[in-house]
C-alpha cells in the first residue's frame, strides 16, 4: 500500500515537472494541464500527510477518533474547488482557499475529539 502511494506520488509530481516544463518552452507559464497537476499533487499530498498524521494521533492516544475518508472526500471536493478557483481568480487565490480548507479540517478534527469543551 505505501508503496502504491509513493509511486502515485512520484508519477503526479514527475507529470507536474513535465507539464509546468512544456508550459515554459510553448511560452504559456499559466497553463491549465500543468496547474491540474500541481493541484492534484497538493491535495494526494495533503491526504498522504492527514492521514498518516491522523493515524499516528490516534495509536498515541492524542485523538480519539480519526476518519481518514471523510478527509479523501474533503480533498476530492476540496481539489475541484481550488483547481477552479485558480483558473478563475490566479494561483494565490488557489493555495488561498487550500490553506483555508486545511485549517478548517483541523478545526473539524478537533471538535470531533472535544479540544474546545471547556
């Protein structure tokens, strides 16, 4: 399983490399392939980080429960809404809202496992 997701990983940020080189040689530095790339090698990278950080989290007892599919779910809807937001409003715009959703994610995560009861 690792092993498919390094190599998942590898082969994303590999196509990122080629599309963002190919953009630069036609002259197009805001080309659509490679920004779909490189937000799909954000949000496969965000997954990888959540997930393994949610899991450690929980085997040491910091969290009581952790749904690493719902947080899938959340970066599948979370990616079409980024890549769209670049296209229409620039890249900052992007990596705004994906900052956004990683901090809402964390503050959903600690609802979840009572960090804010007083």
């Amino acid at each position: 399983m690792i092993r498919w997701l390094a190599s998942s990983l590898l082969a994303v940020l590999v196509v990122t490399a080629l599309c963002a080189l190919g953009a630069r040689v036609l002259g197009r530095r805001n080309a659509r392939w490679s920004l779909l790339v490189s937000v799909v090698a954000l949000w496969m990278g965000a997954v990888v980080l959540w997930n393994f950080a949610g899991g450690l989290a929980l085997h040491y007892g910091l969290l009581t429960s952790y749904s690493g599919q719902v947080f899938t779910l959340v970066a599948v809807g979370g990616g079409i809404w980024h890549y769209r937001t670049a296209v229409a409003s620039g890249r900052e715009r992007g990596l705004t809202l994906f900052v956004a959703i990683q901090i809402a994610w964390l503050v959903v995560v600690l609802l979840q496992n009572g960090a804010f009861r007083g």
